[in-house]
C-alpha cells in the first residue's frame, strides 16, 4: 500500500532505494553497495538495514522477491528491488537534491561577484 511520501529521506532510505535503482539486490550487496555509494561513510548493520527494508516494504517503495538458493547454499536468498512508487519517491528526492544544489551554485556565483 502506498504510503503519503514525506521529503526529506534520511540519508540511510535515499542510499538503500539509489542502491536498489539500477536492479535487484539481496541483503549483503544492498550493503556493500550502500558503503561504495556513500564513500564510506554509511556503513548499515544488519539490523538497520533489515528494518529499514521492511519499513520500506510496507510504505509499498520495494518489493521483495524469491531468489533460488545458488549451488551450495541451503536457503534461498530474499531479493529486493524498487516499486514504481519507490521509483517516483527516488526521483522526487534526487529533483529536491538538484534544487538545493542549484539554490546553492547559484549564491556562491553571487557572492564572488
């Protein structure tokens, strides 16, 4: 169920969907990508990072996917990736990221003038 959207996310929430934006991940790699994203300045434990995927699964911004076992392993792995909601809701984010860039480019070029 989609859930009213309030800007801004927490670093943590725009790290995890920007990870989520190109394809599914499961828990680790969400993780990993996490810390290269962010130059590793979020490192997410598992535990944050459990239960922001479940807040984000009932505001309705991902979906979690079945993903086989591979070769070795007994369980099969949780897979995630973006809704189109948690899509727009990235988007949204980035748009109000890249005003308050421009907001800030544009005073900068004002006070060296």
């Amino acid at each position: 169920m989609e859930q009213p959207v309030q800007l801004p996310l927490t670093e943590t929430t725009y790290f995890i969907l920007l990870s989520l934006s190109p394809k599914p991940k499961h828990g680790y790699a969400i993780m990993k990508d996490v810390q290269a994203l962010s130059d590793g300045r979020i490192i997410l434990s598992t535990g944050t990072l459990y239960g922001a995927l479940k807040r984000l699964l009932d505001q309705g911004w991902i979906i979690r996917l079945e993903e086989s076992a591979p070769k070795g392993n007994i369980r099969d792995r949780k897979v995630y990736r973006l809704s189109e909601h948690g899509q727009r809701v990235l988007k949204d984010e980035v748009a109000r990221l890249n005003k308050l860039l421009t907001a800030a480019d544009r005073r900068m070029v004002e006070e060296r003038a």
